[in-house]
C-alpha cells in the first residue's frame, strides 16, 4: 500500500527525524514523498502568510495521488507524525469490514478533537481512502476553496463539503485511540498516550519547536526509539 506525504523545508526536520524512520521500521508501506523546496508558509505555522497556498499544494498532491491510482488504497498525511506499532492490517480492516457502523467505507479520517468535534468531525491530516472519480471531486473542491480563501485551511472545507454536499462518498472516522492525536498541551512532557496507539499526529502544536518536543517525548514513552 501506498503512502503520500508532501512536506516543505520548514517540517524536513519532522519528516527526516521521526516520520520517515517510523514508517521505514515497519516496511508496512511504499512511501511516496514529495519535498517542496519553495516554503510559501514562511513560518510553517497555521494560518500565517501563505498558509493557505500550502495548504493548497498539498491538497493537489492528494489529487494527484488519487488519479494516479485509481481504485486502490492509498493512505495519505501529514508529516508531523509518528508511526508506533504495525498498522496497515487495522486500517485495511477498518475500511472493509465494520458493517455495523456503516462500512465497507470509501474514506475513513483520524477524528477530529474538542469544541470542533461535532462541526468538524474529521481531521484530513491522515485518512486512508480508496481512489475513486468522486474522491478526486472532493479534493478539487477542496483546492479551489483554498486559492479563493474563502476558508482557513482544508479541515473546515473538508467537513463542509461531507456534510453538506451530495457527493456519494461513504466515509467515516478512525477509533482515536489507535490513530491519536493529544490536542494542544503546554506540558507535552506529561502526555501519556493511549496502550492502543498506532500513530501519533503532532497536530495542534503552535511552530515545529513545539511539534518535536511533543514527537520526542511520545517517541521515548512509547519505547519507539526508530
């Protein structure tokens, strides 16, 4: 399977320090990384100048993936992550086979925390999804929306256009223990991750100094030193 990821050189140090040896631990999937040398986010931080231009980039690389291949499983995320054990079967299995709740399922997110659960229930930042034309729609209304700024970045357009939108997609959420993201913490040191996680996502971090205290305290008490 399929893994795509697109970073700039304000996160290389994310991908090369703790994305890239976590997924290569496991040999579990076929990593398709593209580096943009143009940092058009200065900062790399959320909704700083040229946030949205990235954002925008990045969304056209997940099209680009889709079209590639079609009828697949691809997974695709963000590098601010953290594999931590074997994950491939459970997300494989997530997808097909939870008929009670909905499945087989065209694209399944990490779910989304706090006051915005219920608005924005998904988290694009890692979804596992099989290739499909009306997946492809998804993402090119997600980029337009991006160059006409009409949104902050991709999750709120993400979650408006599954709501709102007769778009045909099954899709649904992935159990936030395994797929686990802690939310914004300002003692990351004491965060104590679920025994079930899988992948850790650095997400809510305020600037990647922050992300990489978060990767490497996750990393040691979790024992994986990639």
């Amino acid at each position: 399977m399929k893994l795509f990821c697109q970073y700039s050189p304000s996160h290389e140090v994310l991908f090369e320090e703790y994305f890239k040896p976590s997924v290569e631990k496991f040999r579990e999937f076929e990593l398709i990384a593209a580096f943009n040398k143009e940092q058009v986010c200065p900062t790399g931080e959320y909704n700083s100048p040229g946030w949205l231009e990235a954002m925008a980039a990045k969304v056209l690389f997940w099209q680009c993936a889709i079209t590639k291949n079609m009828g697949d499983l691809i997974v695709c995320c963000d590098v601010d992550m953290q594999f931590i054990k074997p994950c491939k079967f459970f997300l494989t299995w997530q997808m097909g086979v939870r008929q009670a709740q909905g499945g087989p399922f065209d694209i399944l997110f990490q779910k989304s925390l706090g006051k915005d659960e219920r608005q924005r229930p998904v988290c694009p930042g890692f979804f596992i999804a099989r290739c499909t034309p009306q997946l492809r729609e998804l993402f090119n209304v997600i980029e337009n929306q991006c160059y006409e700024k009409s949104i902050t970045d991709e999750q709120p357009a993400v979650n408006r256009f599954l709501k709102r939108r007769k778009h045909g997609l099954k899709w649904g959420v992935l159990p936030a223990d395994e797929i686990w993201q802690p939310g914004y913490h300002d003692q990351p040191q004491q965060l104590k991750p679920p025994t079930q996680i899988m992948v850790h996502h650095a997400n809510f971090c305020r600037g990647v100094g922050a992300k990489i205290i978060q990767l490497e305290h996750i990393k040691q008490v979790t024992n994986g030193n990639h």
